[in-house]
C-alpha cells in the first residue's frame, strides 16, 4: 500500500488527462460499468463534520473521506482497493486531488456545452477551487480573456495576477459581480454563497455557466430566473443532487428532477455533441462524485507504482 502526498498527485496528475479520466468515468456511469455512491455527514458537537462519498471505476473501488470545520479548514484523504481482491492499494492526500477533479467535470461539461469559440471568462470568487476550473476551462476552449470578482479585494487583485502569469492570458480583478460575468461566454461560480451571486439578466445569449460551489441545499449561487432561462441544465447526478444541490432545490425543491432542461451530464455525453441553438444558456450544477476520485486516483496510483514514487506503508504489504 502507497502513500500519495499532495506533491506526487500535483506532479502525476495534469489536468488534460484529469479531463479524459472524468469523462470515462462519466461514460462509465451512461454505460453502467461504474458507481457512485452519494456523499453522507456525520456531524459532531464541536461544529466539525465528517463527509464522506464513495465510487467504483475500472479495477478500483474506494472512497474519499474528508472533515471540515468552519473556524478550522478542512482535511481531504481518499482510499484506493483494489476491486477484484478487496486489498488496500493506496491512501492519498486529497486536497489537490479534489480541486483537480473539481476543475476536470467542469472541463466536461464546458467541452460538451460551451460554445467552441469562446474567448471570455468570468469568474465569481477567488479561492482554492476557482484556479482548478481556469485551468479546465482553458484546456478545452481559447480563452483569451479572464474577469475575476470576490469579494475581498486584495484577493481578487492576486487572483487575476496568478492567472495572467501562470496562463499568459489577459486577468483583470473586476470592480463587481456584474462587470465580471457581463457579456462573457462561459461564466464559473465557486464561491460559499447563501444566496445568488449573479442576476439572470446579465448573462448573455448562449453563455455557458458551471456552478461549482456548494454541495448544501440550503445554499444557491445561480437565481431561479436564469434556470428558468436556461435550455439544458445539466448535473453530475441526479441521485446526489437531489440531496445537495441547493441551486436546483431552492428553485422548484424535488421537482427539479422533472424539469424538461435538466439532465445527468452523462446522459449528454452518452448522446453524444449536441450544442443547443446559439441564443440558449446551458448550466452545469457540480457538487462532485466520488466516481471522479477514484477515477482520477487510480491514474495517480498507477503513474506511481510504475515510476517508484510514494512511500509505502508496511501495515498492508501484499
């Protein structure tokens, strides 16, 4: 069994084979080859919680297992078995992991959804996710110009000089909310948000939106006008959103389900490219499957059992 830190995952695993690896899986959930198991909470006195979602892809199966504190962070570890044996094969520090896999089903979607020619990003919020889904974006459509907004100024000011230097794009930190998402083609929300973070009106015809933050139905970034607005919404999972997603829940509660423009992302991916007419808003809502992470985790253990990089853990040496 090997020990993967947050350094090995970073140097094995680039974003553009994250994209090909979530996109099997995805194919794999269409073709029921793989599972997913949606996440569950335990919640303790302190305010810490415990999360923890699973998933089977390839010859693998596993779980990532993470606890969170307001006050204090948050801690992310996944597990990797083998699924013809059951034997434990690797353990991963997983913050980075997540973010790249975070960043990869946006990769997806945008690939499926956004218009090939789109030039223009806007980017509501400026934290750990927000770099991951950059990265993705650019992988897959030209980017040639990036609008940055959150709240905290200082942060959106770094933000959008990492972007411009790590990307060799043009990244300005945006004066508000609207002047970030106004006019562009594709549009990210990965902030911690109650309420929405944008108003339907300011997202052009035939924009493409991935609302990647939050997992908490009791939290939304996208207002219920824009999804009413929107042509396709897709999801990860219908089964996991129905839990999770606030964006959709707070807009029609269980109901969503039934809506004529939303549909599971692989359902979209299994019928293959077919972009909506050019005036039509397309939505991704994210809230991450343990699929994902396995997917990409079993990549990351095979690119390192091959090159000799990790540190093995003698307690299950078989």
């Amino acid at each position: 069994m090997l020990l993967l830190t947050e350094s090995d995952v970073i140097d094995l695993l680039p974003m553009g084979k994250a994209i090909e690896l979530t996109r099997e899986a995805f194919f794999g959930l269409a073709r029921g080859n793989s599972q997913n198991q949606p996440r569950r909470r335990l919640a303790a006195a302190s305010g810490a919680i415990l999360h923890q979602l699973a998933g089977a892809h390839g010859r693998y199966f596993g779980a990532k297992i993470y606890s969170t504190h307001v006050r204090h962070g948050a801690w992310f570890l996944v597990l990797l078995y083998e699924a013809a044996t059951g034997r434990p094969r690797a353990l991963f520090e997983a913050n980075h992991l997540g973010r790249i896999r975070t960043g990869a089903a946006s990769g997806v979607a945008t690939d499926l959804l956004a218009a090939s020619g789109s030039r223009v990003l806007g980017v509501i919020g400026s934290g750990f996710q927000a770099l991951g889904q950059v990265e993705a974006i650019r992988a897959v459509r030209p980017i040639e110009r990036i609008r940055v907004w959150s709240r905290n100024e200082e942060r959106r000011r770094r933000f959008a000089e990492e972007c411009a230097q790590r990307f060799t794009v043009v990244c300005e930190a945006a004066g508000s909310a609207r002047e970030a998402v106004e006019g562009a083609d594709i549009i990210v929300t990965a902030t911690f948000a109650k309420d929405p973070v944008l108003e339907a009106d300011w997202v052009a015809p035939g924009a493409h939106i991935n609302a990647v933050g939050s997992n908490n139905p009791q939290r939304r970034e996208l207002p219920a006008g824009l999804l009413e607005r929107a042509a396709v919404i897709a999801v990860d999972s219908l089964d996991q959103a129905v839990l999770e997603a606030g964006d959709l829940l707070l807009w029609k509660g269980q109901e969503f389900r039934q809506a004529p423009n939303v549909t599971e992302l692989a359902t979209l991916l299994s019928k293959g490219p077919e972009r909506r007419a050019a005036h039509g808003i397309t939505v991704f809502k994210s809230v991450g499957l343990g699929v994902e992470d396995i997917a990409v985790a079993e990549f990351v253990y095979e690119q390192a059992l091959s090159q000799g990089i990790g540190i093995p853990l003698p307690l299950f040496q078989s």
